[in-house]
C-alpha cells in the first residue's frame, strides 16, 4: 500500500491509551460529579497551558461578547456571533454554579455567519492538549431540514486551522471538532488531517458498547476530546499523531496514525465552532434551537481534566 494513501486506523468503543495515571484511574468505572469552578491550577508551569470558563463572571442577561471573554481569559482575533447569538443565561438550570453559555441557531440559519458563533481562542502552543466541556441541547432542538448537520461548541486545532473543505498540507493546519449528524443527532467528531478521504474532512462517530451516541436533548452531558500531533522528521510528517474522545467519561473514539503537519505548528487554538450546517438551506434549523455549554476546561495535563476520573 503506498504510504501516501495509506489511511488512519479508527478504533472505536474501546479502552483508549492514557497517560499512565488516567490509565490507571480509568480501571474504575469513571463517577461523575457536578462541575464547580476551582480556579487554575496553583502551579505557574501548569497554568501557561490551562484555561476554564464556567460562564459566572459576565452579568447574565446578555451576550458574551469577544471582549468579556478576555477578560475571563480567553482572547481571539476575530468572532462571529458572539455579540448576536450568546447569552448568559440564568434562567436555564446550569451544569454547575448560577450560569451558562447559550447559544442561538435561528430557525433557517446556516453557516458562523448567520448561525450560532465562532472564535479561535488562542492556547499556548503544545503537542497534545484535553479539552473538556459540559453540553446541553435544549428539549426542541432541531437537527435540521431534509439535511442534518451541525457544529457543537469547542474543538482543537493549530497554525492556520485547516477546515471548510480545504486540502490539508502539512503546512496550513488541522482541526477538530465536535458535531452532529443524520436526523437523529448522531454524536461525532470531525477532523481535518493531511489524508482526510472526504473532501469536507473525516468524521468518527462516538460509540459506547458498540452503539453509536446520540446526543440527547434536555440533559447536560460531557464530552472530551484529546489531541496529539505527529512528529516531523526532515520535513516528513510521522503517523503518529492521535485524537481520542471520551463520552461521560467513558472512551468514545480513538483514531491514530493520523498526519497533522510537516512543520512546526502544534496545538493553539481551542476552537469556538457552534453552528448549523453544511452549507446549504436543507441543514438549516426548522425552528429557533439552543446549546448550552458550561464548565469548560482546556489543558495539557490530564489531571487537570477531573471528568475523566470523578469530580469534587
């Protein structure tokens, strides 16, 4: 088989690998407790590569613009939505604390521009990164209209953050990124990498005891996701980069043997992506829809990331 073309092998459902003490926590059925906001971590080596947002600093009420969210941490060039379709809302019971993040799809929108909202929060750059986040789908969602399609709140990518059906390099980046699928809302992640067969990227579908996932409608649910770009040696990009998910704890998805990049970039963005589509009308909302997120954590170490083995 020519390496070129060889693909990445997926494997789903199965105890995914671990750092050797998530590992060994894992051997325990993870327990899941609600999310309080325990600040960063105490240790500044540590703290240049974690972020958490648990939406309570902002006044509720009103949208979480580009600039409150700097001012919890999380700064961005550019947004779209934030301003026209965020709220902090307190009137939805949160996952943890007063507030969330809520999230507008219009009835008929498609797209960050008219749907949703998106931003490429800046991370200090690492090889692998967790990132964690607490999602809810309100009761009368709206996976779309004879399409179904969406993007689901925070991803990971780095350098120019391949997406949107571009060929991927080795030199403009990669992503990935939570979304749903099919009517029913399947769960799945959606990644761009320098073999990505499809051209609008690859996706896995997230599995628990060999079942595929649907997202559910009215419950807070957490999702995981952990990226590891490949190695590069003489300007060759080694398969050894990885993405592994956790559903509720539990592993969801893995694939390896990925190619990410030929150069230097490494994870640094924690991708803000929540919107309807696909890129036509069908994958528009029949009726106005809302997400909401809460308690989101972004780290280089897992110990950081508690919803993989029990919050206190």
């Amino acid at each position: 088989m020519n390496p070129r073309t060889r693909k990445p092998r997926t494997r789903k459902a199965k105890k995914l690998a671990l750092s050797t003490a998530v590992a060994t926590a894992l051997l325990v059925p993870a327990v899941l407790y609600p999310q309080f906001a325990s600040g960063s971590p105490t240790d500044p080596a540590r703290a240049a590569t974690y972020k958490e947002n648990t939406f309570e600093g902002p006044a509720a009420g009103g949208p979480y613009s580009l600039g409150e969210w700097a001012e919890d941490g999380w700064t961005a060039p550019w947004e779209l939505g934030m301003d026209e379709r965020t709220l902090v809302d307190d009137t939805t019971a949160a996952h943890s604390g007063d507030k969330s993040l809520r999230v507008l799809y219009p009835e008929g929108g498609i797209g960050p521009e008219d749907s949703g909202a998106q931003a490429p929060f800046a991370l200090d750059r690492a090889r692998e990164y967790y990132l964690s986040m607490w999602v809810r789908f309100d009761e009368d969602f709206s996976w779309g209209t004879s399409q179904y399609a969406g993007k689901t709140g925070l991803g990971l990518a780095g350098g120019k953050a391949c997406s949107g059906g571009q060929v991927c390099d080795g030199t403009n980046g990669f992503s990935s990124r939570f979304i749903w699928r099919r009517a029913d809302g399947e769960a799945a992640l959606y990644y761009y990498h320098m073999d990505h067969e499809d051209t609008y990227g690859d996706y896995v579908a997230l599995e628990k005891n060999g079942s595929v996932i649907r997202w559910p409608k009215g419950e807070w649910v957490n999702v995981v996701q952990r990226v590891k770009v490949n190695s590069v040696t003489d300007g060759r990009a080694n398969r050894d980069g990885e993405i592994e998910v956790f559903y509720n704890g539990e592993p969801a998805a893995e694939v390896t043997g990925l190619r990410f990049v030929t150069n230097g970039d490494l994870v640094d963005k924690a991708y803000f992506a929540s919107f309807a589509g696909g890129a036509t009308a069908e994958f528009a909302p029949r009726n106005d829809s809302y997400v909401w997120y809460d308690d989101v954590k972004v780290s280089t170490d897992p110990a950081d990331i508690c919803e993989l083995t029990g919050c206190s």
